[in-house]
C-alpha cells in the first residue's frame, strides 16, 4: 500500500532552519507531483510547494526565496528545506503525492510532522 512518512520537524528558533523529508512507498514516485502543505491551529491546511515529476517546482507567495523544495527520484525521497524561519511557519507539514489529473483517486497524504518556531 501507499506509504509517506516525513520526518524532520521539531522545535527551533526564528531565523532558523529545519529540511523536512519524506520517503514514499508502494507507488510508481517519479509519476507523482509531490507536495508539501501545512496547516496551523485553526486554519486550513494550505500548500506551501509543489515539485512535478520533471523537477519544476512552484511555491506559495509566503515561503518564496525562504523555502525549497526538492527530489529524487532514486531514493523515492522529496524535501522541504525551511530557512530564516518565523513564528508564523508554525505548523504540522504534510508530504502529499497527487497524480489526479490521470485519476481521481491518485492523492496520498503522510501523517504529517510539526514544525513549532518559537524563542
């Protein structure tokens, strides 16, 4: 079955840097756009960056020029690096595998893991 496990969250301070990662299972990897969202108390869960299978990357407006995302395909691996990082980036970091423009049912989530910024 479909696995995504991320690790790497954890407490730090502002102007602090933290690379998520998450290792996926049980589907083809380089077919899927691979995403990761994030969602604080209280709000929706939002997406903070997206990867396509071909390595072109987007970002919401937020995180540009202080987050990266990035792949590869060899180790079925995709990661957030998080740099200068705020109170307000606050949040539990969801790894997500969406290929639903061939299906409607090819989106996966993992089980996310936080990210707390405090002093």
């Amino acid at each position: 079955q479909v696995q995504l496990v991320e690790s790497g969250g954890g407490l730090v301070q502002p102007g602090g840097s933290l690379r998520l990662s998450c290792v996926a299972s049980g589907y083809i990897f380089r077919l899927y756009t691979m995403g990761w969202y994030r969602q604080a108390p209280g709000k929706q869960r939002e997406l903070v960056a997206t990867i396509t299978s071909d390595g072109n990357t987007s970002y919401v407006d937020s995180v540009k020029g202080q987050f990266a995302i990035s792949r590869d395909n060899a180790k079925n691996m995709v990661y957030l690096q998080m740099n200068n990082l705020k109170p307000e980036d606050t949040a539990v970091y969801y790894c997500n595998a969406d290929r639903t423009w061939y299906s409607p049912n090819l989106n996966f989530w993992g089980q996310g893991t936080q990210v707390t910024v405090s002093s």
